[in-house]
C-alpha cells in the first residue's frame, strides 16, 4: 500500500515537473511577448517529453580531469533529498506518506544536503567556471538556509508542533500568513535563494560562469540538476503552503485540488519573477542576507515570542 | 531553583568581557588603558562579592552549579589572578602590538570559564567551562600572529587541547552510560552501591577522565604540549595559564575525585602515586637543562603540578587542604617570576635565555630582588609561601603513610634549587653587559609585582589563617 | 528486523568511518565522514530518537560538514602530501591499537548497564513525544549548560575575528 503510494507520488512529481519546464518556457514567452514552444503536439504540449527523449539518448561525457566517482554522484546527490522530502508533505487530509512528528524539521535536514550535489559537481568537473559557480552556490545556499530556518519558527511557535498534519490542522481557523506577514516575506525571498532562481541565481550566472556548477554535465546527468531545480521549487512552495496558507484547507472543493492550486499559485509566482527581475550582485545578496534578513527573522521570533505570551 | 543572583560574580566578569569588547570601539588613543581600567574594575567587584559569598553553601540551576566554600575560595583565588594578569598586560601588549581590545575580553572569559571549573557540579557544566577557557586561551596562545612561534604555540595547544578533551568526553559518556546521570551528586550516589564499585565501564570513565584532567593540568606523560606552548605564548599569556588554566583545572580534578570518586579511592590513588613521582622527577631534571627561561618555568610549572598530585594522594586533612594553600602561594609566586620575565622581555624575543639576565642586580636591584624572591619561593625557602606549602604537602604525605612519595619530592626541590639558584648566581655575580629596559619599570607592572611579594611573603610568615581557610573550603566539599 | 538494520547500519557506519580515516583525497574523506553522520543518525532513529536524528543530519552534514568541504575546496588541499605518516611506529601503533579495541570488548562485555534508564527516557518520550520531552529538559534541568554553551559560542566568535582581522596598522 505504501509502495503504492510512493509510486503514484513519484511519477506525478516527475510529470508536474517536466510539464514545469514547460509551463516556465510558456508563461516566460508570452510575459515576453513570444509565443514559446509550438512545434512538438498541440501548442508545444509534448516538448517536455521530446525534451526528456533528447537528454535520454544524449552522449554522456565525462571530464578527462574529472574526479570520475563524484562526477557520477553529484547529480544522484542534488536530486535524491529533492524528492525524499515528499514523504513528509502531506498532499489532503488522508493522502501522505509518513506522519512523523519532526517533519518539518526533517524537510529543513534533508534539503539541506542538496548543496553538497552542487558544491561536489562543481568541484569534481576540475573546472574554473563549475568550481567558482560551486563556491558561490555553496556560500549562498548555507546563508539562506538559516534564514529559511529562522523565518518559519514564528508559524511553528503559533502551531506548537513540528509535525506537518499538526500544523495544517492549527490554521482551521485563520492561517498564518494573517498572524506572520513579515515570516511569510522572509520565507519566500530565502525559498527563492534557497532555488538558486532568479533574482538570486548568481551560481548558474551565464554572463560570468557560462553555466556555473553544471557546465562540464550533458546527458541524463544534467537532466538530474534540471529535476531537481524544478523538484526543490515545489518543496518550497509545498512548504509555503503547509505553514504559511492552511495547507489542503479550502471550501467547497476536495483537499488535495486546493493544496494543488495553492502550490501551483507559488509557481507561476517564481516563474513571473524569472520573466520580471534582473540579478542581484553577489555582495548584494549577501548584504541582504546577513543585515537586513536575520535581524528582521530576529525580530519577528522575538515579536511572536512576546505577542504570544502576552495575548495568546 | 534556578537562583541567578547567586551567580552575580560571574555574571559581572561576562559583563565587564562585553563591555570591554564594546568600548574598544571608541575612537579615542587612549583606551586601552581604559579597556585594562574597566576589566580590573569588574574583577575586583566580582571578587568583592565573591568573598560575600563565603559559608553560603547554595546551589544553583538544578544542582548544575554550587556555591560552597570551596568554589568560592577559587573563584577569588581566579579573579585575583585575573587582576594581575591585566595589571602584568597593559604594558606588554602595546610593545608586543598586539593591543586589540579583543585580549582583555578574551581573559576575562577565561575567567569566566575557571570560574565554573571551580563551582561546576555536574559533569556537563565541567566540561562547557573547561572548553570556554580552553577556547579563549587557545586564541590567546596565538595572539601574536605575525610571530611563527606564537602560531605554533596556539596550534598545538588547540590540537592537543582538543584531543584531550575528547578524553574527558568520553570519560563522561563512559559514566553517564553506567550511573545514567551527569550530576557529581547522583555519581555519588551510584557509588554508594557495592556492584557498581567493581563496573569496568565505570572506572574506564574514571580512568579517560584522569587523562583528560592530567592534560589540562600538565603531569608527566600528558605535559608533551607544555614547554612548546608556553615557550611560543605572549608571556603574559604563558602566565595566565600556567596558573589560571592549571588551578582551574585542579579545582575541577578535585571535586570530581575527591568528593564524587572517593569510593574509588583505592583504585585512583596508586595511579596518581605513580603519576606524582614520574612528573616530580621529569619536571625537575629536563628543567635543569633549559635555556630559555619561559621554557624552564613551563618544567617548573609541570613539577608542581606533581607536588599537588602528592598532596593529592595523600588525601587527609592536612594533605587536601594544603593543596588548596599550595594553588594558591603557587599562583603569587608564579605570576611573579613572569611579571619579571615579562619586564624584561623585549621585542623580537630578546632577552628571554637565562644568561640574559646577567647583571640584572646592577642595573634593576629591586626588579632583581623581587625575582629572587619568587624564585626562592619557588624552590621552596624559608621564609616564604612556598616553602610552607611544601612543608605541609610533605607533612602530609609523611603522616598519609606515603614516606617513599615524600623523599621523592623532597630530592625533586633538591634538583629544583639548581637551576633556580642558577638565575640568582647570573643576576648577582656577573657584570652587567648591556641596559634591559627602555625605560623605568612601568607603573602597572610593578603594581603587580607588589602584590605578589607581598602575598609570596605573608603567606611564609602567617601562613596559619589562609590554611584555615583552605581547610574549611575543601572539607565542607559536597556538603 | 530492528537488529537486522541496527547491524547494517552500524556495519556500514563503522566502513564509512573507516574509508574516512585511509582515503588519500581529503575531499573523499570528507564525503565518507558524511555518510559516517547518515548511519549514526539512522541508528538514532532505530532508538525512536528522531529528534535526535534530523538534528544530527540538519547540524553535521548539513552545517558542518559543509562548511568543512567548503573550505578543503578552498585552500586545495586535495591530495596528502605525506607518503608514510608513521615513519617506523606503524607496528607499535597497530599493537597498540588492537590491544585497545581488546580492552574496549573486554570493558564493554563485562559492563554492568542499569535497566532503569532506557525505560524511563523511552516512558518519557512516548508521553509527550521527542521534541517535546528534550525542548522541556532543555529549559528546565539543563537551563544552564544550554545557557553557557552560547558563551562557549561567543568565546569561539571573538577568536576567530581576532585570527581573521588584519594586522594592527603601525
């Protein structure tokens, strides 16, 4: 039954994320005014699946200079916690994989290991351009990483609980985003550096790095870091959605289709920030990150902190 | 019971460290006196209180800190310390350039650190104060970093300092395993039981937590870090913790041992016997043939951890109060050979070997005298402190019944009295060669070195109140 | 079954943590020491410690360990450049070491472990849950080493701004 479970799971993540890519193309082109991908079925429908097919039967190629065995693992890497943290998320009332009570916490671990799959790629190609894209995903991604941290603690003070079904189930009433405007801000500008996505896309910076940590991998291999780009988008916005919006909570409609509205909300958001803003500099994003975002993830611990005990 | 007045002295020296760290962002030139101001003026009111705290027998946050005689004893015993190395500073670390307003806060949380190494009461806290001061003495190790003996000194004594806390933290997962507390009380209670005296699990904890207090304290085999860090160390540094570290460390060693495993006392106490003799006879013979002075005092320094250890053994009324008078005539004596050392010291390490000091008499007769005595002290004259301390460590042994330990420590002074006598005979019998310092004795420094022998003094001819004292901290230990 | 994985894991733990010590790449070590952290915490997980767990993965190969990678990769130090680092110790130190592990059997088979205390952790934890159990003791019995290790944070701080600051200007 499980198992069962874990497979319908797998594959409609996998569809949701190639049909994604294509969404990204879609909605850039005609924020753009283009019309994206037409050729491939009606309006371009199949070119993930001709996209998937192309990279399938790509010439691998492996780096001469590469270290060969990281080579190989760092792609498994970024793409195994990506979709490991699925198990956690619980999709309705009564559709979930595992109901643990540190599942947030075991979200925020987990995801925390796909920086290794980037820094390891970037170093293992012995390459200038990968290696440099490596160190500044590395850097960018530990910093946020605490902000992310730090910013969803006010949501978990009010739920009293790290357990995901626990949380969802305290927003019957209201849902956090009323209660923690300012966390939900923090939340979603470190989820989208959290993504390496643009505004805060400096490790893939094409105009500096060519393609930054991925430019030696071609093949099925640089698809795993696409699958897992995309992958992580919908952790974030998952997560966004258990802690900050009520979850699978809605009228009229069954959980599970509002969970996916929401979460499907938080992606077209990404994408129309992709087609709207340029990049950030690389001091600028740290300055950003260390003096304004962490006092102000502080501040609002601290706030709830008071707030709580005082009125609540 | 959470009590956090009753920590108010140590809550003082965190303060003073903070502010310290805060003012030195003043743009004024003069500040570093006001730094070295500050920081003696927030010891001196912790220690006020301090002495306020005696006979209180208190406990703090769950049994995890106790305010008993005995932590009150070293709690003044460190901020006293603490004063005179910021006295012995001021000057030192101008001329060293290293006059970053980080190094008075840095010793002050060593303090802060020592402070609960003495009034821990539960294996946990002991272990968080002994890496906070560990933590801070390792960067005041390497403080002078353009200096490769500095960085090497630090690196080391990271290297091995960590290594030995490893020791001692798997000597306490070892004992939580068994006894399933952290707390001294309930390690004392366990004991009580018959079978739990003969758990091997048990006394492997207690031996890798002996290791682990003989680094911190430097006894032979586990001085190898001593004369390199000590040699590399900003003098003032080397001082410090050749005193501070070293009684803290003690203070640590002997609740556990003396109050928590004393059911075990069969067991430690022929190790500590061997141990004793080994670093008394160690100690004193490598020092004999040191050149370099700071070098000499580090063997000196691992010698009298040894004569502690006998004290230690000896373990009766006499013996665990003397160790306490002893810690205490050894930290004056101590600090006031450095604070010589430290005067006379120049930049570029000059003036550091025993032939150095050729003359001295000539050219700084009361500098000279006052090294004399420390020195003297030291090897343990009469009429001062450190002749009294050994005296009652001997005494003590001798009536303890171990008469074999006792000679050993006598011919060990013995050796001693070489190569302290040996400095004597180059500052008083030679013609001085060239000027030592730069200009007068500075103002602090000498303070410094006032309170020293003066203390080194009194506690050769009165010596009967301060060893009173000693008694009552050790023997209300636990109670 | 729980001593079937409480075996793999700790076999693999052990394999990991020996390739750690024998690898000649720092950074191949650095990941095995990673994969040693993912056994460990699996084992705390066999003990219903999942608390525990997702902090030993979250703080060690999290934050750590990545900081740790990132610095090998920063001052490239991949390879070890000395050839034999036991000069003419290497029998002794395996002599050494396998008396050791001797002593460790010896100790351990011999050892006398109280029953009380599993059982009352593991009533504890089953009452209120893992979180909530260790967050209680954290602000009640263990308030203050939970206080002092932010010092012990602070100390660490200072250092390391004094090691990395320029040299005074003269």
């Amino acid at each position: 039954m499980v198992l069962v479970k874990i497979i319908i799971i797998l594959g409609v993540i996998l569809l949701v994320v190639a049909y994604l890519t294509y969404l990204e193309r879609k909605v850039i082109a005609h924020l753009q005014v283009r019309i994206g991908p037409m050729r491939v079925g009606w309006h371009g429908l199949l070119q993930p699946i001709a996209d998937g097919l192309k990279l399938l039967v790509k010439e691998d190629i492996i780096p001469e200079k590469a270290d060969k065995w990281v080579f190989i693992l760092s792609p498994i890497i970024c793409l195994v916690p990506a979709f490991v943290v699925y198990a956690v998320i619980p999709f309705s009332q009564h559709f979930y994989l595992a109901n643990i009570n540190i599942g947030i916490l075991y979200i925020i671990s987990i995801s925390a290991l796909g920086v290794y799959g980037i820094v390891l790629a970037g170093w293992s190609s012995n390459s200038k351009y990968a290696l440099l894209g490596g160190f500044r995903s590395a850097a960018q991604m530990i910093s946020y990483e605490i902000f992310l941290g730090f910013s969803i603690i006010g949501p978990l003070m009010l739920a009293g609980s790290l357990n995901t079904l626990k949380i969802v189930e305290a927003q019957s009433g209201v849902w956090f985003i009323i209660y923690q405007p300012l966390a939900f801000a923090l939340y979603l500008i470190a989820g989208i550096a959290e993504t390496n996505r643009i505004p805060f896309d400096l490790p893939e910076a094409e105009t500096e790095l060519v393609a930054g940590f991925h430019t030696e991998y071609s093949g099925m291999k640089f698809a795993f870091f696409f699958l897992a780009e995309y992958a992580n988008m919908m952790v974030v916005s998952s997560m966004a959605v258990i802690l900050f919006l009520g979850g699978w909570k809605g009228p009229f409609l069954p959980g599970i289709v509002w969970f996916a509205i929401k979460v499907g909300a938080f992606l077209f958001l990404f994408i129309w920030l992709r087609g709207t803003l340029p990049r950030y500099r690389y001091d600028q994003l740290m300055r950003i990150g260390w003096k304004i975002m962490f006092p102000l993830c502080l501040l609002n611990i601290a706030l709830t902190g008071i707030i709580y005990y005082l009125f609540l | 019971m959470i009590n956090l007045s009753l920590l108010t002295p140590e809550i003082i020296v965190l303060i003073t460290a903070l502010i310290v760290l805060i003012l030195d962002l003043l743009p004024w030139r003069g500040r570093k006196v006001l730094l070295a101001t500050v920081g003696v003026l927030g010891t001196v009111g912790a220690l006020l209180i301090t002495m306020g705290q005696w006979d209180l027998r208190e406990e703090a946050f769950y049994g995890m800190v106790a305010i008993d005689n005995f932590s009150v004893y070293f709690k003044a015993l460190f901020l006293i310390i603490c004063t005179l190395t910021i006295l012995l500073s001021i000057n030192y670390i101008t001329r060293g350039g290293i006059d970053l307003g980080e190094y008075y806060s840095l010793v002050l949380l060593a303090t802060f650190g020592y402070m609960f190494m003495a009034s821990g009461t539960d294996l946990i806290t002991i272990f968080l104060a002994l890496e906070i001061l560990s933590l801070a003495v390792y960067i005041l190790a390497g403080f002078m970093r353009h200096s490769p003996k500095s960085n090497e000194s630090a690196f080391k004594y990271f290297l091995l300092g960590a290594f030995s806390s490893a020791f001692l933290l798997y000597g306490i997962a070892n004992i939580y395993g068994v006894v399933g507390n952290t707390n001294l009380k309930d390690i004392a209670q366990y004991l009580s039981q018959e079978a739990a005296l003969k758990n091997p699990l048990f006394l492997a904890g207690m031996g890798l937590l002996l290791v682990g207090f003989g680094f911190k304290v430097a006894i032979v085999p586990f001085h190898m870090w001593t004369p390199d860090v000590y040699e590399g160390s900003p003098t003032t540094v080397t001082a410090f913790m050749a005193v501070g570290t070293k009684a803290a460390s003690f203070a640590a060693f002997l609740r556990v041992f003396f109050y928590t495993l004393e059911p075990l006392k069969g067991q430690w106490v022929p190790v500590l016997w061997l141990l004793a003799a080994v670093t008394i006879i160690f100690g004193n013979t490598v020092a004999i043939y040191q050149k370099n002075i700071k070098r000499m005092l580090a063997y000196s320094a691992i010698a009298h951890a040894g004569y502690i250890l006998v004290a230690m053994v000896a373990g009766n009324d006499l013996g665990s109060s003397s160790i306490l008078y002893y810690l205490l005539v050894y930290s004056l004596m101590n600090l006031g050979a450095f604070g010589v050392v430290i005067i006379v010291e120049k930049k570029e390490e000059e003036n550091l070997t025993i032939s150095d000091y050729r003359g001295l008499a000539y050219k700084h007769p009361m500098l000279s005298a006052a090294m004399s005595l420390f020195l003297l002290s030291l090897a343990g004259i009469p009429p001062t402190g450190g002749f009294v301390g050994k005296f009652y460590i001997f005494s003590a042994a001798v009536s303890g019944g171990y008469v074999g330990l006792a000679i050993i420590g006598v011919l060990g002074s013995a050796i001693a009295l070489y190569y302290y006598l040996r400095i004597i005979v180059y500052m008083y019998m030679y013609d001085p060669e060239k000027e030592f310092l730069d200009g007068p004795v500075p103002f602090f420094s000498a303070a410094a070195l006032v309170i020293t022998a003066i203390g080194t003094i009194l506690l050769g001819i009165t010596p009967a109140r301060i060893l009173e004292l000693a008694h009552y901290s050790i023997s209300y230990l636990g109670h | 079954m729980h001593q079937i994985f409480f075996w793999g894991f700790a076999l693999l733990a052990v394999f990991s943590a020996l390739m750690v010590i024998t690898r000649r790449n720092v950074v191949h070590s650095a990941l095995f020491l990673i994969s040693t952290f993912f056994w460990v915490a699996a084992i705390y997980i066999l003990l219903e410690a999942e608390l525990l767990a997702a902090i030993q993965i979250l703080v060690y190969a999290g934050a750590i360990m990545v900081l740790i990678v990132f610095t090998i990769l920063l001052i490239h130090v991949e390879e070890t450049k000395i050839i034999n680092p036991w000069q003419r110790q290497r029998p002794i130190a395996i002599l050494l070491g396998v008396f050791l592990l001797g002593e460790i059997f010896l100790i351990l088979s011999r050892a006398l472990f109280p029953e009380s205390i599993a059982g009352t952790a593991l009533q504890q934890v089953a009452q209120e849950g893992n979180t909530e159990a260790v967050g209680k003791l954290l602000y009640t019995k263990y308030l203050f080493p939970f206080e002092v290790a932010s010092i012990l944070l602070l100390a660490a701080m200072i250092g390391a701004i004094v090691m990395a600051k320029r040299e005074i200007e003269k």
